[in-house]
C-alpha cells in the first residue's frame, strides 16, 4: 500500500484537513482514524441544541457518506490508534493494523479534565462527545436535578440547556466568579446574572468536600458543609490536550504537543493541530500558546493539510470564539493577558464590547456579549484589527457613532 | 408572478452593508454593495440558520456572524466550509429612494 497522508482524529480538524489535502491537489491516499463509530460531526451543538432539543438530534456531519466518496476520503471510525512507529512510518491500530504514512497529522484534540475526587458512576458525567452528551439527556427529565462543577463555558452551557428542558439547576465554581479563565469580571457578571435569572443556583468560590454516589444519585458536601443532592452531577473543569501519543512516540511535547509556526512537531514527518498542540504565536511575540477553539480547529486542520503538501505557511490567525447561554451570545477575539487598557463601547442597551489594548496602544483583544448576534459583526471587525497592529484611538473605540469599519480604512 | 414588496428605504441601508427585512413569516436580508447596488437574499444562513443581517459584508461577501459562512450575496454562491448549500436570492430594484423586493 502506497504511503499517503494520515490523520488521527476525525474531529472538526481532522476532518477539515482531509478535505484541504484533496481541495490543494493531493491525488494520493488520504485517511482519516477516529477513535468514534460516528462520521466526522460537528461539537459545539453538544452543549446546546442536543441537550435542550425536546428529539435528539442526529449529529450534524462534517463530512458525510458521499462526501467522503466523492472525496476519496477513507474513514476508519471506532478504532482507536494504539501506537505510532516512526522507524518504519507507520501507525498500529487497536486492531492492530498497520497503516504507513507519507505525512502524519495529529488532530487528536482535548480530553475533560477528571475531578480527582469523583468517583465512577452512571449518574457522574463529562462532555466532549454525541454519546457523552446522549448519557446527559438521558438524566435531564422534567423536575429532574443537575449540579454541574465548574462555571466554564462547558458548565455554563450545559446549566442553560439543562433549565430549558425544565431540570432545576445549581452549578458550583471554586474560583470567586464564573468565566475566571479568560473572559473579563464585567462579562462574566452580566452571564452570572441571565443564569440567576433563569432560576440557576450559582455557588463561587465554593469547594468540594466530599462526593458520595449511590443507585439513584449523587450528593455533593460542600467545603462549608452544606449538601448539594442530584441526579446527574456534570463535571465542566477544562479539558486537556490528547497528547499520549505523541508521547509514547518521543514527539516533544509543551502544554500539548509541541509544534513550530507550520504546526510541524520534532518529528520532520509528523505534524499537529488543533486543541492537541501549542504553537509559537507571532500575533502574540512569538510566545506558545494552545487554543481550544472550533474556529482555530478548522484553520490549524487546513494550515497543516498545505504544509503537509510542502507550503510552509504560518498560523496569523487571531483567536475567535462564541458561546450561547440562554438568547445571549459571548464573543471574544484575540489573547487579553497582556492588555493594560480596557475601553467599553455599548452598542444597545444590553449589548456591549470591551476592548483590550496592550501598553503601545495595539488592540489585542476584544470581548463582547448581548441578545443574539448583536456584538458578532464588531467583534469580526475588531479582530481584523487586531490581525493588522491596529492602534486605534480611545474615543473612537469608545463611541458607537464611529463605525469600526472607517478605523479599518485608516 | 410578480409580487414586488416595499422593503425600506434606499438610504436606510449604508454602502457596504446589509438590513433584515421580514415579511409574512419570511425574513430576507437587503445588501447594498460598495458600488451602490442592491440585492436580496434569503435571511437565514444555510448553514444553521443563523440571520445574516448580524454578519459583515466585505466587498460582494456576506459572512455569517456565528460560523463565518461567506457567501457572494450577488449570487447566493456559498463560498465553502462550512456552509456547502447556495443561498437563494431575490430581484431587487429601486423605485422613488425605495427598495422593493420582489419575492413571488
């Protein structure tokens, strides 16, 4: 069998990888291994339209049947790889086929972070897959009760779903606010305030005690010893980079599996993208950074698709993600760590944007949230500012009356 | 048939963007292009029906503001991942500074 190109993980990545590879000219064999029985589909509805949705809904395929036909894709679902042989080129299957590659491409993403201190039980759940989140909807019966651990996107999400369907809801955070990682005091108040409104008990900065399970639940101690008692407990923690191959195989890894700017690993061969690698960001002074982004997802799946093929092109993308809670919509784009300046545009009555700008006066971040997709368009706009070093002036950032558009003519 | 609807006025809409406009149970999105042209499509992205009236239009490009869909709103052409099914578009013309859209 001829060599041709690999991809582990028929996530959005993958997925989207093996369709660049074709879209670029490749004319050779190209397959795609997902450790998952399903086609390649899409995550984000997981937390949302599958869970709150009165009928689940099938999952909504990236790449389906006749796609990958006409495509001449070969997908491998329900078969996790077992290990990857550089000597030889070849990865091992857990069926122990051996398939050898030209190029390989780990799209392997990210895995829920485990709560140490839960034990293992039908009524314990985590989040990353369709069948993940059938387990939750099962549990999520009218009058039904749901304690979630983590005040994250994920939790959150899942706390908004979960009251649509009509199961009460408290969700315990053991930092001193929801949305601490990356989303600014003044966004994650106004989220914290829609879940109280929708009827969510929210406990911050409030420790785990004790987790105890039995046949028809969980009971959660609290530090302060109060007792949280539910059906389904749905621990939202973060996630960690899917690195255990690359591991084994003596790729370097950093906070993921370590890539440069053309999402090549230590390994001429072998390249990574997506949730499972850092990557050196020129956007940001060149400093590693691992994003765990839909959006990042497809770009670093078709950077490394072209650079597979020979390009050596490199990852200028800024950062970009959305989540929906409720009618509300939060958008952020760019990194905002470094920023020293926080400027607020209101946009309507219920929607504003933050913009963050480092101490030479460059946009590096932009924050939104409102009623449906009120702040999306700024956002984009924003981030192509961002993208560009733009400097742009406080009072113009400021005011509504200026378009952000005009400050991209500039 | 030809059933042509008042949709807004020509200035309502900046060059270089895009309205909504509903209209018995439908809902539409009104694009006026760089060049002062207008153009009509459906509403809702076919992607996952989100209103493309929230994205940005760049030159003869309507993006999606949840998924970045684009699509050529002269056309309806979608313009790859991940929105793969063209959108369907709308005669348009201008009448005494009003927009009028013929959606029969």
């Amino acid at each position: 069998m001829k060599a041709g190109m690999v991809i582990i993980g028929a996530g959005e990545c993958g997925a989207r990888a093996a369709t660049e590879l074709r879209s670029a000219g490749y004319a050779g064999p190209i397959t795609l291994v997902g450790a998952e029985s399903h086609l390649p589909y899409e995550r984000p509805p997981l937390s949302k339209d599958a869970i709150c949705e009165a009928e689940m809904p099938a999952p909504k395929t990236i790449l389906d049947a006749d796609s990958l036909k006409t495509l001449d894709i070969r997908h491998i679902g329900g078969n996790g790889v077992a290990r990857i042989d550089r000597e030889t080129r070849r990865i091992i299957l857990a069926d122990g086929t051996a398939l050898p590659y030209g190029r390989l491409l780990l799209a392997t993403g990210a895995a829920p972070r485990r709560l140490a201190s839960a034990p293992e039980s039908a009524h314990i759940a985590y989040l990353r897959s369709y069948d993940d989140a059938l387990a939750i909807r099962a549990r999520l019966a009218e009058g039904a009760h749901a304690a979630i651990i983590g005040g994250g996107f994920i939790g959150l999400e899942l706390a908004a779903s979960a009251r649509k369907r009509g199961a009460a809801v408290t969700l315990i955070e053991a930092q001193p606010r929801i949305l601490m990682r990356g989303v600014p005091a003044e966004i994650a108040a106004h989220v914290h305030a829609e879940h109280a409104t929708n009827g969510v008990t929210l406990l911050t900065g409030q420790g785990i005690a004790a987790i105890e399970t039995d046949d028809k639940g969980v009971r959660i101690t609290l530090a302060d010893d109060r007792m949280v008692a539910a059906e389904l407990l749905i621990v939202g923690i973060g996630a960690s980079p899917v690195t255990e191959l690359a591991e084994a195989a003596g790729l370097a890894v950093d906070n993921g599996i370590a890539v440069d700017a053309c999402l090549r690993s230590s390994d001429p061969h072998i390249f990574a993208a997506g949730d499972c690698c850092s990557f050196p960001f020129a956007l940001y002074g060149g400093r590693r950074v691992r994003l765990e982004a839909w959006r990042n997802a497809q770009e670093q799946g078709v950077l490394a698709a072209r650079n597979m093929l020979g390009a050596t092109e490199t990852h200028t993308s800024v950062p970009w993600f959305w989540s929906d809670q409720y009618g509300l919509s939060l958008y952020i784009a760019g990194l905002a760590d470094e920023a020293t300046t926080t400027i607020r545009r209101d946009i309507a009555p219920d929607a504003f944007i933050l913009f963050h700008l480092a101490v030479d006066g460059r946009l590096v971040a932009a924050s939104g949230i409102g009623p449906g997709n009120a702040v999306a368009r700024d956002i984009r706009l924003a981030e192509m500012l961002i993208a560009r070093g733009a400097r742009p002036a406080l009072d113009h950032l400021a005011s509504a009356e200026v378009k952000l558009k005009t400050l991209l003519a500039a | 048939m030809s059933i042509w609807i008042e949709a807004c006025a020509a200035d309502d809409i900046d060059e270089e963007d895009v309205m909504r406009f509903d209209h018995d149970g439908r809902t539409f999105a009104i694009y006026r292009s760089p060049d002062d042209e207008y153009f009509a499509t459906d509403g809702l992205c076919t992607h996952e029906r989100i209103h493309l009236a929230d994205g940005l239009v760049m030159d003869d490009i309507i993006e999606c503001p949840k998924h970045n869909g684009r699509f050529n709103y002269k056309t309806g052409q979608a313009k790859g991942a991940p929105v793969c099914v063209n959108l369907k578009t709308y005669p348009v013309k201008v009448e005494g500074g009003r927009v009028l859209l013929q959606v029969g």
